[in-house]
C-alpha cells in the first residue's frame, strides 16, 4: 500500500524561477568545466609543439655549426689538393726536377764536385 505524502509543491513564478536558475546554474558550472579542460588541452598541445620547435631550432643551430666546420675542413683540403697539383706540375718540368734532385741529394753531373759547407741550408740526405 502506498502512502500518499502531504507534501505538495508550490507551482508559481517563484518557484519556476528558483528551478530555472539552479537548472542554470549547473549549465554554467558544465560550461565552465568544459572550458577549462578545452583551455588545458589548448595550453598542453602549444606547449608541446613550442617544444618541438624549440628542439627543432636546436638541432638546426647544430647542424649549421657542422656544416660550417665540414666548409672550412673542405677549403683546407681544397687547397692542399691544389698545393699537390702545383708539386706535380712542377716535379713533371725537367729543369725544376733536376735542380731539385741536385740541391736535395747532392747529384752531381760527371766531372762535377760538390762542396758541402756547415752553413748550407740546404737539407741533408741522411736527416729526415
């Protein structure tokens, strides 16, 4: 058996308006809820890709350093490369070659002597 309640609910403009606004009220607190968690997901995600370009800026910063390095190291080779071309240019000219192999090694034509001196600056066959 169900027991009736003498409780009865007062239908009128207040109590509409009390209702309405507590209805509001909870819509207002969702709302804000909501857009605070939209708002921490924006924050996360602009968080996470000014990392990502901070970490890219880095590795590009580094990269250029090499790259600098790896430019200066390719002139220095380019130019001992240069240096050699010039030797062998010059090993492949007769006179150059032959003066060379006179000075250095004390070659001697037939009926030639060589007089080495203490104060030649010429370098000596045996020191290396």
């Amino acid at each position: 058996m169900a027991t009736q309640s003498n409780i009865t609910q007062l239908d009128n403009q207040y109590t509409r308006e009390v209702k309405k606004n507590s209805h509001r009220a909870v819509l207002s607190k969702r709302r804000k809820k909501r857009a605070l968690i939209i708002i921490c997901g924006f924050c996360l995600a602009f968080l996470f890709l000014g990392v990502q370009i901070v970490h890219a800026k880095n590795a590009m910063s580094q990269t250029n350093v090499q790259i600098s390095r790896r430019q200066q190291k390719l002139a220095r080779v380019k130019q001992t490369h240069q240096n050699l071309n010039e030797n062998v240019k010059l090993l492949n000219n007769k006179d150059y070659l032959e003066n060379l192999i006179r000075s250095k090694y004390y070659y001697a034509k037939s009926g030639e002597t060589i007089y080495s001196l203490p104060n030649d600056k010429a370098s000596d066959v045996t020191a290396k």
